[in-house]
C-alpha cells in the first residue's frame, strides 16, 4: 500500500527532472525542490533566449501581459489572458516562495509528504512551460 506522497510523486515522475527525482528518491528533498525550481527557470531562459536574466525579472518579462517573448495562446479572450497571467503568476510563486526558500535555507529539513507536493505542483508547472511558444515580433 502506498500512502499519498508515493502517489503524488509517482504522477510527477513524468515531468520533473531526473536529477530531483534520484535526489528525491534518495531523501535529499530540499535538494530535489530548490533544483527543479531552479530548472524550471533555466527552461524558461532557455525557451525564450534570455539567459541574461534570471528569477523574477525573467518570469515578468518573457511572460509579460504585453509583448511576451513566450506563451501558449493568443491572449485574445479574457480567458487566454488569464491563463497567461495564471503561469506567470505561479512562477513568480516558486520563484520567490519555493527557489529563494529552499536555496538560503539549508538546514531545513523537509518531509517526503511535503517534497512530493512541491514536485508534483512544479511538474504541472513544467508540462505548462512545454506548451509555451515563441511569440514573434510584429
């Protein structure tokens, strides 16, 4: 019998990277959150070609309201717009709220069960940032 954060770990496999998943397997959990967060970030400088910037000012520039670099609708409904806004706002979340946490707090010990949701919500996040597109400049 498995109890919920096998579950939820197992969901997220799919979509997280495999170096936080042997960090996680292996009881680093901290570890496995700080890198995916970290990583989450870097797919976003990746997919966009701003490696000249980083945390929140990467996340509120390429997933802009106006004139984004990336996104995954027209922004034309009230609707694609929120959705648009939802991604960038989560990611300023697991920028400031999960990144930056885990990074300068080393010593913290953190739960398997609390690991596993904090993968599981950022690999939803990933499968989100794959759907993303190059916007081009008109």
């Amino acid at each position: 019998m498995t109890d919920d954060s096998d579950v939820a770990f197992t969901l997220a496999e799919m979509s997280i990277t495999s170096h936080a998943r042997s960090l996680f397997a292996s009881g680093f959990h901290r570890d496995a959150i700080r890198h995916e967060a970290q990583d989450l970030l870097a797919e976003i400088a990746d997919r966009s070609g701003r490696d000249d910037l980083n945390g929140q000012s990467l996340v509120q520039s390429v997933l802009a309201d106006d004139k984004p670099s990336l996104a995954f609708n027209e922004r034309q409904t009230a609707k694609e717009r929120n959705e648009h806004a939802s991604l960038r706002y989560l990611m300023l979340g697991v920028t400031t709220g999960v990144r930056n946490i885990y990074s300068h707090d080393v010593r913290s010990i953190v739960p398997r069960d609390e690991a596993a949701l904090w993968l599981l919500l950022m690999s939803r996040l990933r499968q989100q940032i794959e759907r993303l597109d190059n916007v081009s400049e008109a």
